[in-house]
C-alpha cells in the first residue's frame, strides 16, 4: 500500500494540470463567443495557415 | 455542410446576404468620440453590429474591416453583436469603419459598455471558475470515497481509511471556500438584512457537513462528507451559471439602450466649423447640424433648412411630416430628406429620449418584482428544511444519543434535503426553451420572461408594424407600366422617404437619375434621358389634385399622362391566423392603435380582433396596459414602435419584432426575427410546456426528498447513500429537462 504515497499526488497532480488548462481557456476568453465558434468552422479563410502558394 | 448551404441557411437566418447599405445614425458617421487609446499604443474601438447572425457574416465584417489600412485586428464576436477594432493612432478612421459594416448591409452604432455589464462579465466567468473548480474536486474526492465505500467491510486498514479521508479533506476545504464563494457572500449578505435565502441553508449544510468530517477525521471516526458537500457545490454551481447565462440574455436589452444613448451628435462651433461630441455634452443653445439619416438627441428648434422628419416617436405613424425653420423638433424624431441646422433647447437628460428611457427602466424595475417559481419553491421549503434538521438534532439529543451522533444526523439531513434539483430545475428547462425558441426566430431576452409568458391572460397588440408591415406597399403595380415604375425608380432610389423606398424596393438594385433632387415634403425631380421627370405630391407633380389619398405619389414625365402610385400599409400575412391561436389558447386579445379610427377599425376587422381602442399617445398606451395590470391581469404587449417601449416595458411580458425601434426592442422580453407572427403562438405553447416541466422536476425534487428524508432524520443515510440520492435526483432532472418539448397543435 506504500505505493500509494507516489500514486496519489502523482494523481493528483495530473487532474490539477486538466483543472489549469481549463482555468487557462476561461480566462482567455474562450467561452466568450459561443455562438460564433461553431460557425467559424464553416470559414473557409485560413489566414493563419501558411499553404505554399 | 458546403458553403452553399452556409448561403441558403444566412438567407433563412434572415441575414443581409445582399450586402445593401443601410443607414447609419450620427453616432455611426462620427464614432472618434468613442475611440479609446489603450496601454498597448493601440487606438481602440467597440461597436456594436446587428443583424449578423452566421458564419458568412463573422467572415463578411471582419474580412472588410481588416482590409481597411491601418486596422491590425478586428473580432467579431457574434453571440454578444461586439466588434472591436484595433489599429495604430492616427494610422486609420474610425468613420471608415462604420461606413465599411453599413456597406456590407449591418447596422451599426457605437458601444459604449457600462460598469455594471463589465461587472457582470466577471461575474460570470468567476461563477464558471468556481464551478470547474468544484467539478475537479468533487471527482477526485470521489476517487477515495470509493474506495473507502468499498473497503468498508475490513478489506481497508483504519490507517488507510484515515489517510484517505485526510487526502479528501486536503481538497475538499480550499476548494469549497473557494468554490462556495457566491452562496457564503449571498448568505451573509441576506442574513444581515434579516432575512434566510436559499444560500442559507445551503451555505449552512456545506459548512455544517465540513465541520462534522474535518471532526471525524481527526478523530479517526468512520463517516465523512467531504464528497458531499463539494458535490452539492457543483451541482449548485451547475445551475446558478445556467442561470447567469440566460440572464445573460437581458444584457443584451441593456446594451441597446446603452447604444442608443451612446450616440454622437455634429455640433456646429462659431467659427463654422463642426465637431462630433457625444449626445450627453450638448448643453441648450448649442447649434447642431442634423444629417438626413440623424436622430435628433435633444429637444430644440430648428433654424435653417428644410425636410421631412419621421414623427413616429411622438405620433406612432410611420408617414413622414414637413418640417422648416422655426419648427420645434424633439429628441427620437428622425431626419429624413434634407440637411436641417437646430438649436437644443434641452440636454439629453431632459429629452423625450431620455423620458422613455426612464420609463422603460420603470417598467423594468416594476417587472423585476416578479417571483421566479424557483424562488416562491424556495420561500416554502427554507424553513422546512431548518425546522426538520433542528428537530432531528434534538429527538436525536432526547433519544439519548449523544451531542456527536445528533450533529452528524442534523448534518445528513441538511445535506440530503439541499435543494440541488431545486435549483436546476427552472434554469435547465429555460435553457433549452430559449434554445428551441431561437431556432425558431424568437429570441428571448430574460430567462424569467418565459415564466410570466406562461401566465398570461391578455393580448395587447399595436397596429402599425406589428399587425401590419408598418411601411407603405404599393398596391397598384399591376395597373402601371414597366416603363413608368422604372422611371419612378430611378428617382425613388435618391430619396430616403418611405413612399419613396417602397418604389425602388420593388424595382430592385439600379441607376439613378443623374441630377436628381429632393425638394422636403413635395417630392423628388430628376432629368432621365434628356427629360424633365417629377415623383412627388400630385400639386407639386403638376397634376390635378383628384381624390383625397394622402398616400399616393404622381409620377409626371413632359408630354405624357401623369401616373398614380398608390400606397398601403399591408397586414401581415398571418396576422389574422395569429389572432386566432392566441383565441384558441383562452386569450383575450385587444388592439391598441395610434392610427385614426377608421384605419383602425378596418385592419382589426381584418386581423379578428373585436376589442379595439385608437388615437391613443404613448401615455394611453402605458395607463391601457397598467389599468389592466392593476385589474390582476397578466397582460402581454407586442408592439414596435419607438413610442410603444414604455408600454412594453410596463406590461407583464413584451414581445417587439426585429424590424422595430431600438427602443422597443431593448424594452421587450423577447423579440421576433422574421417577418411573421406566428412564432407568437410558438412562444406562448413552448413557454406553457417550459412551465409544465419545471412543475414535474419539482415533483420529482419533492418526491426525492419524501423518501430521502425519513431516512436521513432516523440515521440510516451513510455518506454513499447521500451521494447516491443527491445525484441521481440531479441527473434526473436535468434529463428531464432536456427530454424533447410535446406541444399539442391548436391551429
């Protein structure tokens, strides 16, 4: 049961990284536009992907 | 989905494919007062764009703003209608911004956001923090209660148990004070003024449920909650941010009340010059030019020039009235022909604009009295729960039980009564009604607005845009030539004036004649290959004035016969189907017109409606509405007009169409985006199986509780049997919330 010492932070810690990653997406403002985000997928601009001319 | 079917879907959605300009208001023209200079050496600029409604549109507004030179980035963020700008100081203008969305055919104003909705804005994104939080811990605290549960009958050591229960308090306590934030601050704050909210007791029952297993954990004790009370905080937590997002919603009204204040206003300096300042700087006896297309944003007097003005504010009409120096003009009334230069005799704060505004936030406060079912649910079952937890501690204390024994009893029926379905219950079933509504062209403002819809007795309806089309339509095309209407467009399309419009809407894009010319409140003359042509009133057009129609328009070319154009405010197609669903519901509907009686008279005949009252001001409107208000009715208003917002706001529930005034719609609850009337009925039928369900889930609440609380008053509830019954109750409510709407069809 020794093993539990390493297992449990180390748990821990991973669920912590998904807990800041989330924190990270609300406060970039992410959730802010809802509704637009399923239709930008329907753009068919990729201004920010370079394709070789 | 190809982009093809993007095109077909925009046209549905009622979006401006057709990349028509619209017009712009002053503030739109001239928006450097609104240009803020951020930290980061960037000029910055927030407008506010409506009509935008799917992908085309995102990419249509920020692909044109972006080619502007000098604009670094533009985002459009299509659930609030917020477009910011940046660019370098200096490097681009602002006017060009504007004018560049106007082209693509949206309209668009300044915007200038308030602190309170800044505020909001973080509140909601706190609330979305506390609520992952309390996600995070109440699935890891879980893990090891689990595994206690599991281990119960001897397969886990005390030492194990122990060191577990301590692994759970060392997440459960910084995340529920972190996370329970907004129910201790509400509960603390209902608590001083004397009164118990429902963040009472559930503040009470976290805290309480803490205390007992952070107790029992350094005691070694068997027992804890700590998966519990985090649990309870989630689900909570869950529906306070549905709630806060369908409230959401009313921002929206707000800001364009926000908007319409926010407006720019082109005063003319002594030295001739002219400088855009903001609507609230004017101070009477500035001089301000008014540009065909400008509202007026403050009483005053004109003093030089010549137009047509659109009186709908003050009169309700739609048809246009002549105004010339030494007229007065009050604030809301729009320019329309000619360039006109008034004195303010006012400030904005005391302007009819700013009357109404005031009006409508009365009736909005009045409105906010309003009792959510959620809370009335709560008003009752607040004190049950205290009296029940109280009375379980002491039959426990009487029973002989011991102080420590009771406590963990009183703290298990705290917990297993914690109205977690409570508090799910209305905001799920809202977000999903809100959900269904706007796909089918009705956006609802405020969650709570579906509740009032729900109950009301009584229909309110204006004539002119809401039963009607409320612009001019012309009805005797079949009897003119092809040669004669395009004529007649070719001078329509220079002139703003409705009658105008409805000519050259109905001819389509084209050219206009070279030299055409507005004369205010005559008409509009033009030369059209080498001939002198006249599009006005009939003595003005050369023509002897025959019969009495105010509405007509004489087209009158040299040497050729003068034409008739004749023109009529056109019902609605389905106005009349409306009005019957809304008999067959049990409604009673009745009309309220500003128009003349027999107008009046003839287009209620026509839509069904036997009880009418006409020639009514804004203020008859509003005692209409309050009278029946006062009389216990529960009155809903649809109206469009720009004078029909107070009535709107003072009415129970409101509904405005999308071709209204700002006003009115900021003013309304909900708001129709098509051309049809029939999404009227859709509302009320949704917004009554909206309430059935909220009715149900409280009955599965009520049910949940009927058999969980005898067992947590007489201690059979273990901490796995109170996770247990506290989420399924809150799973099977919110399932229940999401099951598909049944709505019986009556017409």
């Amino acid at each position: 049961m020794n093993i539990l010492v390493y297992l449990i932070p180390a748990a821990l810690f991973l669920a912590l990284l998904g807990l800041g990653a989330f924190i990270w997406t609300v406060k970039s403002g992410q959730y802010d536009d809802m509704e637009g985000a399923k239709w930008r997928i329907f753009m068919d601009d990729n201004q920010d992907d370079h394709i070789p001319e | 989905m190809s982009v093809g079917d993007t095109e077909v879907n925009s046209r549905d959605r009622g979006c401006p494919t057709m990349g028509g300009p619209v017009a712009m208001p002053g503030a739109a023209a001239y928006p450097s007062a609104f240009v803020r200079n951020e930290d980061d050496g960037l000029a910055h600029l927030d407008l506010l764009v409506r009509g935008a409604r799917c992908a085309g549109c995102i990419s249509k507004i920020e692909k044109g703003v972006n080619a502007i030179a000098g604009v670094q980035l533009s985002q459009f963020n299509l659930s609030t209608g917020k477009l910011s700008v940046n660019w370098v100081p200096g490097a681009a203008d602002p006017g060009l911004i504007t004018r560049t969305v106007a082209d693509l055919g949206y309209q668009v104003s300044p915007y200038d956001p308030g602190e309170a909705e800044i505020e909001r804005d973080k509140q909601g994104r706190f609330l979305l923090l506390c609520m992952a939080v309390a996600g995070f811990a109440a699935m890891n605290i879980m893990l090891f209660s689990v595994s206690v549960w599991a281990g119960v009958n001897g397969e886990m050591q005390d030492t194990t148990r122990v060191f577990f229960h301590w692994m759970s308090a060392l997440i459960a306590l910084p995340a529920a004070a972190f996370a329970g934030q907004p129910f201790f601050r509400s509960a603390f704050a209902s608590l001083r003024k004397g009164k118990a909210n429902m963040d009472v007791p559930i503040s009470l029952a976290v805290l309480l449920a803490l205390g007992v297993s952070l107790y029992e954990t350094m005691t070694g004790g068997e027992h804890t909650y700590f998966d519990a009370a985090v649990m309870l905080l989630f689900f909570l937590l869950i529906g306070r941010w549905l709630d806060h997002r369908l409230r959401g919603q009313t921002r929206l009204a707000a800001r364009e009340l926000l908007s319409l204040q926010a407006a720019t206003a082109n005063r003319l300096a002594e030295d001739g010059s002219v400088y855009a300042v903001q609507a609230r700087d004017i101070v009477p006896g500035d001089t301000i030019i008014l540009w065909p297309g400008d509202r007026a944003p403050v009483d005053g007097k004109i003093v030089e020039g010549r137009s047509d003005v659109d009186m709908a504010l003050v009169s309700g009409e739609s048809a246009p009235d002549l105004a010339k120096a030494g007229d007065p003009i009050r604030a809301g009334m729009v320019n329309l022909t000619d360039k006109l230069v008034i004195k303010a005799s006012a400030r904005t704060e005391d302007s009819l604009l700013a009357e109404l505004t005031r009006l409508v936030e009365a009736g909005e406060t009045a409105r906010g009295r309003f009792v959510k079912l959620a809370d009335r649910a709560a008003q009752a079952y607040v004190p049950i729960v205290h009296t029940l937890a109280a009375l379980s501690f002491i039959g426990w204390i009487v029973v002989g039980a011991g102080v420590h024994h009771a406590v963990l009893i009183a703290a298990a029926v705290l917990i297993i009564t914690c109205p977690c379905a409570l508090g799910l219950a209305a905001p799920a079933v809202q977000i999903v009604a809100v959900g269904r509504l706007f796909k089918r062209g009705v956006l609802v403002k405020a969650g709570d607005a579906l509740e009032r819809l729900a109950e009301i007795d009584t229909v309110l309806l204006d004539k002119t845009g809401t039963l009607t089309l409320g612009r001019p339509r012309l009805v005797n095309a079949g009897e003119i030539s092809a040669n004669s209407q395009e004529l007649a467009a070719k001078l329509a399309r220079a002139s703003r004036h409705p009658l105008s419009r409805a000519i050259a809407d109905l001819a389509g894009p084209g050219g206009v004649a070279k030299d055409a010319e507005e004369t205010p409140g005559h008409g509009v003359e033009g030369t059209i290959d080498g001939v002198r042509v006249r599009l006005g009133r009939a003595d003005w057009a050369g023509v002897e004035k025959q019969d009495e129609n105010r509405s007509g328009l004489w087209l009158m070319a040299k040497g050729t016969e003068p034409v008739h154009f004749i023109f009529e405010d056109a019902m609605r197609e389905d106005a009349g189907q409306m009005v019957a669903g809304l008999k067959a519901r049990g409604l009673s509907v009745e009309m309220l017109s500003g128009d003349r009686e027999a107008p009046a008279r003839a287009a209620a005949a026509e839509a069904g409606i036997d009880s009418i009252s006409f020639g009514l001001t804004p203020q008859d409107k509003i005692n209409r509405v309050e009278a029946l208000v006062g009389d216990g009715k529960k009155v809903l208003m649809i109206g469009d007009g720009l004078n029909d917002a107070p009535a709107l706001a003072a009415a129970n529930v409101s509904m405005s169409l999308a071709s209204a005034a700002d006003a009115s719609q900021a003013a309304a609850d909900m708001v129709l985006q098509g051309e049809k009337l029939i999404p009227v009925l859709t509302a009320i039928d949704i917004s009554r199986a909206g309430r059935g369900r909220i009715l149900q889930n409280f009955g599965f609440a009520a049910t949940y509780n009927m058999i969980a609380v005898p067992l947590a008053v007489f201690g059979f509830v273990t901490p796995m049997i109170a996770a247990i019954a506290m989420s399924s109750s809150s799973i099977v409510v919110t399932l229940n919330a999401l099951r598909p709407f049944m709505i019986r069809r009556k017409t």
